[in-house]
C-alpha cells in the first residue's frame, strides 16, 4: 500500500514536472511581449572561435560569419517568436558581421547597433564597462515594441552568468541590473 502511494506521489510530480516549466516559459514570454522582459542572444552559429588577426569591423571578409546552418537559424526566429505571439520587436545589434546578419536575418524589425552589444573576448577588461552601458541603454529605452539585444557569448555571459550556445537567448527582466533575473533560455527548434 504504502509503495503503491509513494508510486502515485511519484507519478503524479514526475507529470507535473513539464506543465511547470512549460507555465515559467510563459510567464518569461509574457513578461517579454508586456515589456517587462527582453530578449538577449547569441548570434547564429559562425564557425570557430573569437576572430581572426586581421579582424576589420568595417570589413567582414576579415571575420568569423555565419555559414549556411547559422543563417537558417536566424530566420528560424522570426516564426518562433510569431508562435510565442511576437510579430516586431525593437532589434539592438553588436556591429559584429556574424551579429548584425543574425539580426537581419531575424526580420523583425529595424536594427540599431550598439557598440555596448560588441565582443570583448579580447579585451576582457572592457566587459564590465560595456555590460554597464547595456544595462543603462537598455533600462532608458521608452516603452513599445519587444526588445531583442543580439550580441557575443562573452556579453550574455558577462551580464547573466550563464554560457549560450550559439543562437540560444535568454529572456531576462527588467529592470536590467548587474545581477539580472533570467527568466526562461529560449532557441528555435529547441
């Protein structure tokens, strides 16, 4: 008797388990589309790692870019966030090539660059003053649209603490801060 209600007990939070998780995505996808949330995540996939010698901002032919896979995964967005009721966004953008054409990609929307959103795998010391500027930009942003910051596995990681595959977002609350809430990690076809 006894094994057959820890069994049931079992059985009952081992189902309750994804209707939990399934409601804490969305309220994060709630809290993005009411302005209470946005979205930040790394760029689609662009083989290797940081860039190369010769890397030219203004020249991306000196860059690591997003290759085919990458370039389908930024246009997976747009119907993944359509089915989470998302249909334009406000879209901030490392000036980074492989950054801006996930952006682009995307199509959601005009894209702004920010340099606050740009890597600074090389020049660690740089992170804490960018991560403090995007907080600030993002924390002065006027109410409208949903807000997408697409930039680098060091930023995101820099601000939240947690490592993003490439083209994985994180939703995270607003107000932004130094010790931000995260409220759900999100990708297409995930």
């Amino acid at each position: 008797m006894i094994n057959r209600i820890l069994l049931s007990g079992f059985l009952t939070l081992l189902f309750s388990l994804p209707a939990v998780a399934a409601d804490s995505n969305e309220e994060a996808w709630d809290a993005l589309r009411d302005g209470r949330a946005v979205l930040m995540l790394r760029h689609a996939l662009a083989p290797g790692t940081g860039d190369p010698g010769n890397f030219d901002l203004n020249d991306c032919s000196t860059q690591r870019n997003l290759n085919d896979v990458g370039r389908e995964q930024a246009r997976a967005w747009k119907p993944f966030l359509a089915d989470h009721g998302i249909t334009e966004a406000r879209v901030f953008s490392s000036q980074w090539c492989r950054c801006m054409d996930t952006a682009t990609g995307m199509n959601m929307g005009d894209v702004t660059e920010w340099p606050s959103l740009n890597s600074f795998f090389r020049n660690r010391g740089d992170g804490p003053t960018q991560t403090r500027q995007t907080i600030s930009l993002v924390n002065q942003l006027e109410e409208g649209a949903p807000v997408i910051l697409v930039s680098h596995q060091v930023n995101i990681t820099g601000l939240t603490g947690i490592f993003p595959s490439s083209n994985e977002g994180a939703i995270i609350a607003l107000p932004l801060s130094e010790d931000p809430t995260v409220l759900a990690r999100v990708s297409p076809g995930r």
